[in-house]
C-alpha cells in the first residue's frame, strides 16, 4: 500500500505556510500506521535542498505547448523526514527559489503536474492513492482518467485534500494547449464559469475530498468562492478530517529552539524565562502578559484588523498587556503597523518577515495568541499555542470553532463570533481578566498542554479513507 502526496509546499523543504507543516508531518504517520508514504513536490533552490544528499532517479522530456521540457526527479537519499521525499526539477520552471507569485505561476504547476505522471509512466509507478492537496495539483485526477498518455492510472484512486477553497488556480482556456492531450469530450470537467479551474476539476474528479475540519467542510458547502454547490453537489465522497501536530518539533519540553524548555508543570515559569529574553531583544514587559500575531498578513487572517483593535484597547486594558505581531505580506496592512511602531505605542513590538524559530519562541513566550481569521479551514497557529501553553483568542470560525472551546463552556481558550473591533477588544479583555486569577490561569495552561491534538489520530482517518475507497 503506498500513497504519493504531491503538493508544493513541505516542511521543512519549502514552507509558506501550514499547508506545508501538514505535508510534512502526515506521510511520517501515515508510514508509523503500516502504509509506505511519498511526497512528491518541485524543486526549490532553498537551504534543505542544498544541504541533503539527492540522487537523480529519472530523467525524461515532454511538450508543454511547443516547448520542449526535460525534467529530472531526484531522491533524498536518507529519508530524513521520516518518508521518501521526491523533487521535480525542470530547468527555468522548477528551480527557483520562492513557492508562489511568479508570473508564469500557473506554467509551473502544469509542469510539475506532467512532469510527475510522466515519470509514473516511464517507470511503470502504480500507486495504491494520488492524494492532491490544494488546487496547484488539482489537474491530476483528471489527467489521470482523461488524458490520451496518463488514463493507464484511471483505476488509482485519488484523495483530494482543500487546505484553502479560496485560491481555486483560475486559468484561461488558451492555456488548455499546455497540458497534456486529454479527450475533448470532457472539457467540461475542467471547467467553471467560463475558466479552467483547477480545484474545481479536483472536486470533481476525485474519488474522496477531504477538507482540514469539520467545521470548514460545512462552511464550504454554503460559501466556497463560486463553488459552494459543487461541493454541496459532491459532498457524498467528502469528509472533514482536523490536522495535527507533529510533536517531534512542535513540543515545548524538546523544542530546541527556545530559551528554556518547559513541561506542563513548569509552564508558567517556563515561560515566563522566554517571555524576558524576547523583552532584552524586543519592546515588550516581561512583566504583563503578552499577546501575539504570527500570521500572513491578509485579509483572510483578519491581519487588517490588527491596527484598529490595538487602538481601541482602552487605556485600561494597554497597560495590562504588552503586544508582539510576526507577519508579512499585504503591503497596506504592514505600513498601517508599523505606523502603529512609529507613533510609539507602548509596550508593543513588531517583526515583518518570515522566522520560523521567532515563531516558536513566540508561542513559547505568549500567554494569549489572537487569531481574528474571516476564514480558517484549520489553522495550526492555536494548535501549536495550546501545545506551549497560550491561550487561544480567536473568531469561531472553521476549524477554530471545532478546536478552541470557550471557558464559559467548560473550555479552555476564549472566543467571539463577529468581527466587530468591540466585541474583539472585549474578548482580549476577558482573557487579561483571567490571567489575572493566577491559579485558574496556570491550571488552564496545563490543561491545554495536555489536549491531544495529535496526528496518530488523524492520520489513522486518513487511511480508514483510504481502504474505504480502495
Ligand atoms: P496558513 O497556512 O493559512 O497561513 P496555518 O495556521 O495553517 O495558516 O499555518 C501557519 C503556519 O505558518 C504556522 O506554522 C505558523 O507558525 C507559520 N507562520 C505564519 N506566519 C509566519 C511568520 N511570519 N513567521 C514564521 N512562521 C509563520
Ligand atoms: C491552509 C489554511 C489553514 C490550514 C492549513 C493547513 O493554509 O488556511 O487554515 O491550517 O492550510 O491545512
């Protein structure tokens, strides 16, 4: 029983965002439960690549239009990451750098997308599942049962899995000549609305789709950027399956790349130690609690909100709390922050950019982590907090509704249901209050601490699904 999963981004190979902490942890429990598990993604000129030991294991050519490509497939040599890892490398379209926002960016991903049925076929590669994730590789279900070179794979069952039904990879249909040739017949399987769309050809061809929560999954029944009734239309193969963690590197007692590890019993002044080497680099208290934003700064993580909810904590609430926001991306939200920088404000600090390890020592120094998303399939942010100990603050949406559950409902992080910068305010508020009855709060953190919010369990989903399709 063997799976290929191909996606483009992996941790710790090429990360944006959480699509690749998934991709990265999943195969590796997916192979504890007895299956063999592959991840098969591009090239990236990035720092694991250059640093492993590969080994080119194909090489072969295709047309892309009139272009003629050659690609490469290449094997880490060690199974470093716990499963075999496969990397697509096709000069002048998969060797670059960044993951996404190139603008030949659709180009790529039918690249890639050939690239890797091609190299199943010359090798005669029969996997027992094809499980895409997101719609870069959305076009491979269909490829598989309808294009004239691929179809011997139309009997591999496919698993589609929707990090984001946001991002659907809309494509023009002049394009339709780049990709392989595919019985015309069934056009319409790629299409939606007059363009090609990627997730949209997934959902529909697949065998099974799976969304990262329960909660999203019937989100998206109702709003799905156009494709609500699609995935109404397909929901008999679908099912809501939460992510986890991978406690080899989420773990506040082995994470190495904090200040101080800490346990369950220790948490509070384990900390607290984090707390004050983050305020000797950065302008926080160490002395009130902190609150923190690691995210994207787009307008689906509610990052636009950020500068208003700042300003209208009350005087009151400002001097019982110390602020720290990691993120980067729309232009305007970041200089609306660091407006917020340069007027001063107290005890508040910012880090534009991307650090992985500031992520960590950040849910390792916070004791509240706000997540004011208008849209959360998952999210692993309040995941990883719980883990070290944070308590969760965030819109009960998506897979926030179905893992955060409020105190006042015998729960353990704080939530609120609209948007509105008052009500968002009041909640942070309720969470200072109950940081300040120390005992009730430290109790809190351990209780957190020990949610399981594992991947053993979900993966093991996952290949109940699996046998269910095959
Ligand atoms: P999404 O994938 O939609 O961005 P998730 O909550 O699933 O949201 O995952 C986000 C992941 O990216 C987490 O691992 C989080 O710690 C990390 N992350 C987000 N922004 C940053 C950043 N600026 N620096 C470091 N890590 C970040
Ligand atoms: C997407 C979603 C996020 C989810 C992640 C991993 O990026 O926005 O909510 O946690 O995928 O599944």
């Amino acid at each position: 029983m063997k799976v290929f999963h191909l996606s483009v981004e992996c941790y710790p190979v090429a990360k944006v965002g959480g699509l690749a902490d998934v991709v990265g942890a999943l195969p590796k429990y997916q192979t504890k439960l007895g299956w063999e598990a592959a991840v098969v993604m591009p090239w990236y000129n990035r720092p694991f690549v250059r640093d492993h030991d590969f080994s080119l294991v194909h090489e072969g050519t295709f047309y892309q239009g009139s272009e003629l490509l050659n690609y490469g497939v290449y094997k880490e040599n060690k199974n470093t990451l716990g499963f075999e890892l496969y990397l697509i490398k096709i000069p002048g379209k998969l060797d670059r750098e960044e993951v996404y926002c190139y603008p030949d960016e659709g180009e790529q991903f039918i690249a890639f997308q050939h690239a890797v049925l091609n190299w199943f076929k010359e090798k005669n590669i029969i996997p027992t599942i094809v499980h895409c994730h997101d719609h870069h590789v959305g076009l491979v279900p269909f490829l598989m049962k309808y294009s004239n070179d691929y179809n011997f794979l139309a009997d591999v069952k496919t698993v589609a899995t929707v990090h984001n039904g946001q991002y659907q990879g809309w494509t023009h249909w002049s394009k339709a000549i780049l990709l392989p040739a595919f019985d015309s017949w069934k056009w319409g399987l790629l299409d939606w609305d007059g363009l090609i769309n990627p997730l949209a050809a997934l959902i529909k061809c697949c065998d099974a789709y799976t969304t990262v929560s329960e909660g999203y999954l019937e989100e998206l029944y109702v709003e799905a950027n156009g494709l609500q009734h699609l995935f109404y239309d397909e929901r008999h193969k679908s099912v809501g399956i939460v992510n986890g963690i991978d406690w080899e590197i989420w773990d506040p007692e082995i994470d190495y790349t904090l200040m101080e590890n800490y346990g369950t019993e220790q948490a509070f002044a384990g900390k607290l130690k984090n707390k004050q080497a983050l305020a000797q680099q950065y302008k926080i208290n160490p002395k009130l609690p902190l609150l923190v934003f690691i995210g994207r700064f787009a307008t689906e993580k509610g990052a636009d909100l950020l500068p208003d909810i700042i300003l209208n904590l009350t005087a009151e609430y400002r001097d019982r709390l110390s602020i720290f926001i990691l993120g980067a991306g729309d232009p305007v939200i970041q200089s609306r922050v660091k407006s917020l920088v340069d007027d001063g404000i107290e005890n508040f600090d910012v880090f534009f950019g991307y650090d992985e390890n500031l992520a960590h020592w950040l849910y390792a120094s916070a004791d509240f982590l706000l997540m004011p998303s208008r849209v959360e399939p998952c999210g692993l942010n309040q995941l990883y907090a719980m883990k070290y100990g944070t308590l969760p603050i965030v819109h009960r949406v998506g897979g926030l509704k179905d893992t955060v559950i409020d105190l006042e409902n015998d729960g353990y992080g704080v939530g609120f249901d609209g948007l509105a910068i008052t009500e968002i305010t009041e909640a942070i508020a309720r969470a200072i209050n109950f940081y300040e009855s120390k005992k009730q709060f430290e109790g809190n953190q351990r209780k957190m601490m020990c949610l399981d919010f594992s991947w053993d369990k979900s993966a093991a989903k996952y290949i109940s699904l699996y046998n269910q399709i095959i």
